[in-house]
C-alpha cells in the first residue's frame, strides 16, 4: 500500500485533535502524520497522496505555521499528486472568511499540477463567504469545512463521513500495480 502523507498545523489544539481522531479513524498504518512546522518542501516529493489540516484565523489567515511555510508551499509540484485538505474555522464569528485557509491551499495545489478529492457540500452551514467554496461548484467545498466553535457536536460525524468518502475516492490511487513477469 502506497504510504499518505498527512501534514497538518494547529495554534490552540483542536486540529490536533481533529488531526488524532483522523488518524484513529483512518486505521491504517500507511499514514505518515507531520507537523507542518517540522517540514519542508521536500517532505512533499515523498508522496503521491496527502492530506492537509490546518485552520482558518481571523480575517481569512492561514493557520500561523502554514502562514510561515507558504512560500515553500507555493514552489512544490503537485503534478500526479492526489490532495484533500480539512479545516477549521468559525462561521458565525467570521462567516466572510469560512475556512478561508482550504482555499488558499487548494488554488495553490491546483495551480501546481494537482488533484483535489475529497469535496464537502457546504449545505448545513451558515457563513457568508469562502475562498474555500469550488468556482463553478458553489454546493461544494475543496475539503472537508469543520466549525469546532459553533457546531463541535458535528465534527465526530462529518470527520467520519469524509473519512469514508476518501477511502472510496482514493482506491484507484492506493492499488499498486502489480508487476507480471514472464
């Protein structure tokens, strides 16, 4: 099985947390779990599947060790490289700005040669604005949108239903060919 490297950022601790129920949810021991201010753009080349978590900060700031990688982030090749992105935020208290940090690194990714999986209907949320929300998809996120302020009795479930939904998307991405000799 092909190893996933799962990056993630947090400043107050719930995405850690978020990021272990992902991991015990997940139940696989092909994840390689890192700390995004423990990285650097090479960690990137190792993996041809990652999955990113971070959260969203006041008026749409990155997460603060994602906000200090950026511009390392911006230089990686995502050419054949499969991501899905989870985050945090705060729909009431910044509704303009949900999950803002979703956005920011799936334009990045996509602009770097690539593919996103894991989109989440945005409906069930109040906010009012998204750099997270797909151009020319507006039911959808890039990823999974989690509000651990407001709705933190959904967060179990929702991790739980994507977590579901990326095993689905990524089993073409997980085999590994097998090679005939003759």
């Amino acid at each position: 099985m092909k190893k996933i490297g799962l990056f993630y950022g947090s400043d107050t601790g719930c995405t850690d947390d978020i990021t272990k129920d992902f991991v015990s949810l997940w139940d696989s021991e092909a994840l390689d779990v890192r700390e995004i201010d423990d990285v650097s753009k090479e960690d990137f080349d190792q993996f041809e599947i990652l999955i990113l978590g971070l959260s969203t900060w006041y008026d749409g700031d990155l997460q603060s060790d994602w906000e200090a990688f950026f511009d390392d982030f911006k230089e990686i090749d995502f050419t054949d490289k499969v991501v899905a992105i989870y985050g945090l935020g705060d729909q009431i208290g910044y509704g303009e700005y949900f999950v803002d940090g979703i956005g920011i690194l799936a334009k990045v990714i996509l602009e770097n040669g690539g593919e996103i999986i894991g989109h989440w209907p945005i409906e069930g949320y109040r906010f009012t604005d998204s750099v997270a929300v797909i151009e020319g998809k507006e039911d959808y996120f890039y990823g999974l949108a989690l509000d651990h302020d407001n709705e933190s009795q959904l967060s179990d479930e929702r991790l739980e239903k994507w977590i579901h939904q990326l095993k689905l998307e990524l089993k073409p991405y997980l085999v590994v060919e097998e090679v005939v000799l003759s």
